[in-house]
C-alpha cells in the first residue's frame, strides 16, 4: 500500500503543473491533498481521474484552504468534520478522513501561525484540542494514517536554519514540545523518522518562496504521516519527491505492508 500526501498550494495550480500526469506514474493507493484552495463549480473532470474515488472538502471561504482524498478503493465511510469543539476549523475546510475497514487514513491541514499572533493562538487552540482527538482516534481500536501539512517543523533536524527560527511560527518550542508530547506520551508514531533519523536535508518538504530557497535546499520538513503504532510496524519505505516542483511543498510517500491495504 502506498499513501501520498501533499501540500499542492492550488490543485488548480498544481494539475498545471504536471501533477496528475506524474501522479499517473506512482502506483499510489491513496492521495491525501491539503489546501487545495478551489470549490466544487471550480473543479472539472480532470481533477476527478479515471480510475480514482475523489472526495473534496472545501473551506466556506473562496480559494482558501481545503483538502482531499483520491483512493483506488471507494472507502467504506468518508468523514468530512471533526464535528463538536471544532465547528471554526471546519468551516475553514481542514479534515478529511477514509475509512477502509479497520483502516482510516486521514489528510489534515494544520493551521498556520505565520501571519499574525491571532492566528498563532488559532493554531495553540486547535493544536490542544486536536491532540485530545487524536487520543480518543488511539483508543477507538482503529489504525490511523494521519497525512498532511501539519506546519511544524519538530527538531533542528528538520530545517535547515534552525538557530535562526526559534522564535518563529512552525519552530516555536510551544509547538516542538507539543510534538514531542505526540510522539512521545500520546503514543503516535512519525513515519519519517521510524525509518530515518540522520538523513540530512533529504527530509524536507516545503521551501519558501522568498529568495533562493529552493535553489539552496533551504527547507522545512512540514509534511508529515503520523501513525498508530499497529500501522507503523507496516513501514516499509519513505520518500520525499524533488525532480518536478508542483507546489512550495513536495509529495511525500510512504510504502507499507498492510493486510487490508486500500488497493483497487
């Protein structure tokens, strides 16, 4: 089973440039996509794909946020809200979760911080809530592949200039401690680094816009799969694609061995 995740920055403007022509080439089972930033009027048969189950979820506000799911297989359920307690993020079209027996994959896109201390609180209050949803997804008995944007880099390994962020949204210590808690006591597991732990700059996944950051390899590792430990012990191979650029982020995949595989 193959799952990759995506930050497309515009599927719109992403599928200009070439997405889902390499997609055609990856023998992936299931594509989770975060901000897609488009509405359902706004999205033609291309970004619906012979030979995939599509589900959308867009933010109420017009080129905003948004995120998807592509599988092989039609899932047995599609959720589409987080529901009580989180009715804000929601609206802004953040969560969306396939379940494939007693398999759910998910595709979140974790607020950012980065423009405004308002947001930066939006960001703690979501984070605090959502770690306490992730407890009850642990208890349920399910497996959980939780991909996407989550805009937090966890340690100095995963950027680049890490002395030169630490005041900054995405490696602000309130944010990294709250990694450590998911990782650590909260009992999830990062896929990445269940395979790699001194990969250099090999694990980034976004780079800015501004300057030669992409030319330079100044990146962040933002893009993460978060696992139930069940699904984790299925990890077979990671990869972080870097030859075509169809975002500020790039795919991230992850191959696992896994008995109810969403595979068509």
């Amino acid at each position: 089973m193959r799952i990759i995740s995506l930050n497309c920055n515009g599927i719109r403007a992403a599928a200009r440039k070439g997405f889902f022509e390499w997609l055609a080439t990856q023998q992936a089972d299931v594509v989770c996509l975060q901000e897609t930033k488009s509405q359902e009027h706004q999205r033609g048969a291309e970004f619906r794909p012979a030979g995939w189950h599509c589900h959308y979820v867009d933010a109420l506000k017009p080129g905003y946020s948004g995120v998807a799911i592509l599988s092989k297989r039609e899932p047995e359920q599609v959720l589409t809200a987080l529901g009580d307690g989180f009715a804000d993020m929601d609206a802004e079209g953040r969560y969306i979760e396939a379940r494939f027996g007693a398999l759910s994959v998910v595709s979140l896109y974790l607020p950012s911080g980065s423009s405004s201390e308002e947001r930066q609180q939006v960001k703690f209050s979501f984070m605090e809530r959502f770690l306490q949803r992730l407890g009850e997804w642990r208890a349920s008995g399910r497996e959980y592949v939780v991909c996407g944007d989550w805009n937090i880099a966890h340690t100095a390994a995963d950027l680049k200039n890490w002395r030169g962020n630490q005041k900054n949204s995405g490696f602000l210590p309130e944010e990294r401690a709250w990694m450590d808690k998911l990782f650590g006591e909260a009992g999830w597991v990062d896929a990445w680094r269940r395979l790699y732990t001194d990969d250099g700059d090999a694990c980034y996944t976004w780079w800015s816009n501004r300057g030669q950051a992409w030319a330079k390899n100044v990146g962040w590792r933002l893009d993460y799969q978060v696992l139930t430990p069940g699904i984790a012990e299925c990890i077979r191979a990671a990869s972080v694609y870097k030859e075509q650029r169809f975002s500020d982020h790039a795919p991230l995949s992850v191959d696992y061995a896994q008995a109810d595989a969403p595979a068509s």
